[in-house]
C-alpha cells in the first residue's frame, strides 16, 4: 500500500499526484494543478513510467503540451442512485448563503436551467464543482455548517469575479 505525502503515477502514465488517504483499496491523490482524483491502489504504483515525464505527465510534443488540459474527476460524481441520507443530511447542512450563491452562479451559466430543479446528486456534485471542497471533504463538517461555509467562502468570492 501507499504512505500519505507518497509521490505515486497512474499506471497509464497519464496521472500522478501526492497521496492524501487512503481508504481500503482506494487512494485519493491531489495532482499538482490541486484536483483531488481517487483511483484502486492497483491502478497506480511508486515508480514513474518510462515515458513520463518528471511533473507525471506523458512526454509529448509541444503542439499536445501546449493545449489546455481538461481534467476528471473518475468515480467522483455522485449520481441519484448513489444517495443516501448522509448525503441528504450534508445537502441539508450546507447553509443558505452558500446554496443561494451557487444557485445564482449556476443559473448564470447559458442554458444551465434552475437550481431547484436539480436533484440532490447534481446539486452536491455542482455544490463540489463551484467551492471547490470535495464531497470527502465536506462530510467532515456535517453538524458544523458555520464551519463548512467559511470554507467554501473563498472560492465561491473567486467563482462570483470571474463572473
């Protein structure tokens, strides 16, 4: 198994990041563009591919390396099967301000539709996509809504300038 602060490379080459946890037979790992990813420990390993370069990239030309990087989050999405009510009790500890202010940057985007249309799996997913605090991360604050909203303060203010 791998040790928290572990450098560690996707088996494909494709990824790399530093080890944050490890749960079972899961890792979860921050790249460092700071996207937290989660993968089977079996999918990854301690030594860098043969072709990947030292940030854990593939090497490429510079024609691939200079195009923007979209980045997925795999296994992460919450869907409406996987609801239960932790996730509800979270939804529901998430204070008003920050909700309205994700529902406001939501509606904002072209053809987005309404917030309270959403289910709870789309608005936790979208809740995570806006301030930027993993669903892992926020079921730590359940109880501590005071809490829970300074954190996601920052990036929902960084979220409404680049409105």
């Amino acid at each position: 198994m791998f040790s928290v602060e572990q450098k560690v490379w996707h088996r494909n080459g494709q990824r790399s990041g530093t080890v944050l946890e490890c749960d079972g037979d899961l890792v979860f790992i921050a790249q460092e563009n700071g996207v937290e990813v989660e993968f089977q420990a079996s999918d990854l390993t301690a030594t860098p591919p043969a072709d990947a370069s030292a940030s854990g990239g593939r090497l490429t030309d510079s024609k691939a390396a200079n195009r923007p990087v979209s980045h997925v989050m795999p296994g992460r999405t919450l869907t409406p099967r996987d609801i239960t009510e932790e996730h509800l009790r979270l939804l529901g500890n998430v204070p008003v301000r920050t909700l309205q202010e994700v529902a406001a940057l939501f509606e904002h985007r072209p053809g987005a539709g309404k917030f309270s249309a959403l289910d709870a799996a789309g608005k936790l997913n979208l809740i995570a996509e806006i301030t930027a605090v993993p669903y892992r991360t926020m079921r730590t604050y359940i109880g501590r809504p005071g809490e829970l909203g300074l954190l996601m303060g920052k990036s929902l203010a960084d979220a409404r300038k680049a409105v």
